[in-house]
C-alpha cells in the first residue's frame, strides 16, 4: 500500500499546481519564442529544445525542505517539471535510486560512490527521460510513439507508455541483447530488429513521421526526455544534502543525462538552493565508438559520426548525438574531460567490483569505474576527490561469464574445496 500512497500524495502536487513553465528555447541559436503547450520536436534550426522556467516563481512556491519531506521518486520534484495535469502523470513506482561507497574495489581513502540507478522501473535510468515524454505526449494529445534504442530506452517506453495507454513502435539494432527485445515487446512495444546501428533506426523513424503521424521520441529529439534525466541532478543534490561532489563520471551516448543535470544544476544555483561550486563532468566512452572524446581532443563543437561503431557496452554505442555540442560545452564549462576506455577493462572491471564488492555494475556503469582508475592513474583526478559513478542500468540484463561449479548428490563430497 505504501507505493499508492506515495503515487496519490505526488499526484496531490500536480492538482494543487501548475507548470512553471514560460517556454521552450533553441539550444544553438537562443531563439526563445517556441511556446509552452504545443508539440514541439527539434528547432527550426534542427537542434534540441530547452524546456525554461519561471525561476523566481518556483524559489516562491517551494522550499528544499519541503522537497526533502515529500515521498517517492523523480516526480516529487514537481516544480521542476514541465508536466502541466495530474491525469498525465504516469508513474510506475519510482524511488530515489541510492547511492553506494565503493570499498574493497578502491585504494584506502578513495570517496567514489555509485549512484545505482537499476533500482527504477524496467531496470535502468531511462525510466526518468521515457517517463516525463510520455506524459508530456499523453497531456498533448499525442497516441502514437516512435523511437530507435539500444534497449533499455525501448524498454522504458513501452512500459511507461502501455501504462498511459499509447501505442509504441520500437526499433532495435539486430545484436540488441534478446532480453531487452523480449522486455520491450512483452511490455506493449510493437518491436523490430534493424540490421544496422541505433542512427540507422533512428533514420527509419524519422522517415515515417509523416507517413504513420507518430511521435519521434528519439533523443533530444522532443523536449521532455531531458527534463526527466534532469531530475539525477536534483536528486543527486538533495542527497548530498544540496553539496556538490568534485567529480561526475557519466556513461555517454546520446548524453541527454550529462546534459540534463548540468542544466540542474543552473536551475538549482540560479534559485539559490546550492551555491557555485559544480563537479567536473566527465564523459565516458567505449574505445570502439568514441565521437565526444575525439571531438573533446581536437577542440572541435561537432562529433561526427563514428564509423563501423562497436562495443558491448550498448547504451553507449551512439556513433552520433544531436545533442553533441551540449555534452561538450558542460564538460568544457565544467573543466571536466572526456575519455574513452578499452573494452577489456569495461569487463574487467564489472568483474571486479562484483567481486569484491557485490555490485553488480552494467557494462556502461562499469565503463564509469574504468575511467575512473584510468584518470586517477593519470593524475586527472585528486585521490581525495568525492566522485560519482552512474550505474545506468542493472547488470541483470546483460550477460554474465558462466561459473557454475557441480557437485554430484551421489558421490562423496570433498569439503576440503570449500576452505
């Protein structure tokens, strides 16, 4: 019963307020007059839309106790959210995902702390962005929602969007993990494998907007999916009792999260709840598709697209992102860096701090611990240094190395083995 209370108390806040809301802004040009309650996909200039708000009005309206008193997960931030009508809320029981210290997997007197994010709905933070665009569609009339995924984004749509009552149609590179397939359509999703990469899929999509009338729910290609990864960002905050940790590793491929909670923490120092201090951001990357480190290297804007893309560390095998020059600019902004790391150390790493610290990372999290060793090894970051680890998603859902040791029921056993 707890979870419907919690549900019926944050719906409470959408009948008892509005959106501060006061429009939508072009994130490469400026241009600031796209207006708030109507659909909108990328700008005129084909760029993501910003979702802005009355700042001030939302200093006046709430408190971070009040914030820090309220149940349940990403939607008890409220004033922070675009969604205008408690009917278009859709929540399937989120909570405030925790945040663990690493112990026997770092050097004495390493603060590395990983924000596990595979406690939300279908297993992963995808659930935060897929959530808030659903409900945005749902309050705008819209029925019909498209996308291309890697998996665990596909997953969360399905889901948030069956619960709301809205089709989906969902593509999938042909080497998806059959889990993710398997959840998505079992979920609702009307699901199909693509022999090609995520942009390929992508492309398919948007070719038959027109045609079908569906929604793009791509990312950064609608403007809500950021203000759910947002809310990393505002609850990372509150968290950490509304301090800043010195550094954030964050797995990127599309980077709508990076994105998302660098735009956080604006709104948050800009209504005076934390102060100037912000963490270095730092992009993560597999070896095998790495746009935003070579981008990063050469002081380029742009990331263009990476050929023959590879990595089994899925969520982030992105060879091109809409939103590249909003990921570089809060790395940049952040005096962060971008990396990129090998895909024998990813799993060398997921191993590890399984091992030695019984959780168990998905490949992309673990891309965060591997960039991790390697900037410390480097020098780029301080030993002393609080760090955040995003762990995106379960381990669960990926496969894991066989280690099953028998034993015959029938035949004497050696205790002697178990010493």
């Amino acid at each position: 019963m707890t979870g419907d209370v919690e549900y019926k108390l944050t719906k409470k806040l959408y009948e008892e307020k509005k959106s501060f809301v006061t429009n939508l802004e072009c994130s490469i040009t400026g241009r600031d007059d796209y207006k708030a309650g109507e659909i909108h996909g990328l700008s005129e200039a084909g760029r993501p839309l910003l979702v802005r708000y009355d700042l001030e009005a939302i200093k006046n309206s709430v408190t971070r106790k009040e914030i820090e008193a309220r149940p349940g997960g990403f939607w008890k931030y409220r004033e922070f959210l675009p969604v205008n009508t408690a009917d278009a809320m859709v929540s399937l029981g989120e909570v405030m995902t925790p945040i663990m210290p690493l112990k026997a997997s770092v050097p004495d007197g390493c603060d590395v702390l990983v924000k596990d994010e595979g406690r939300l709905p279908t297993g992963s933070f995808k659930a935060r962005g897929l959530a808030l665009a659903v409900a945005m569609a749902k309050e705008l009339g819209q029925n019909h929602l498209a996308m291309p995924t890697n998996g665990n984004a596909g997953a969360a749509l399905a889901a948030y969007a069956t619960y709301a009552g809205l089709k989906t149609t969902i593509l999938c590179p042909d080497d998806t993990p059959i889990v993710n397939i398997r959840e998505i359509e079992l979920q609702g999703g009307d699901t199909y494998t693509v022999n090609g990469l995520i942009n390929d899929c992508g492309k398919i999509v948007l070719e038959g907007k027109e045609e079908m009338g569906w929604a793009d729910i791509s990312t950064l290609k609608e403007p809500y999916r950021i203000e759910g990864k947002k809310t990393m960002g505002l609850e990372l905050a509150e968290q950490l009792g509304w301090e800043m940790p010195d550094v954030i590793f964050y797995p990127t491929g599309g980077g709508t999260g990076l994105i998302g909670m660098w735009k956080a923490f604006d709104e948050l120092e800009k209504i005076g709840w934390i102060g100037s201090k912000r963490p270095k951001m730092i992009a993560v990357q597999a070896e095998g598709c790495a746009p935003i480190v070579k981008a990063y290297d050469e002081g380029e804007e742009h990331a263009p697209l990476w050929k023959e893309a590879y990595t089994h560390a899925w969520g982030i095998r992105v060879p091109i992102a809409i939103g590249d020059f909003l990921i570089l600019r809060a790395v940049r902004e952040s005096n962060g860096f971008a990396i990129s790391v090998k895909e024998d150390h990813i799993f060398d790493c997921r191993n590890r701090v399984a091992k030695q610290d019984g959780i168990l990372l998905c490949p992309e999290g673990a891309a965060t611990f591997a960039a991790w060793e390697m900037a410390l090894e480097s020098g780029s970051i301080s030993k002393n240094d609080k760090v955040i680890l995003f762990n995106c998603a379960t381990g669960l859902k990926y496969p894991m190395p066989e280690t099953v040791q028998f034993l015959d029921k029938d035949q004497p056993i050696n205790y002697t083995r178990f010493k």
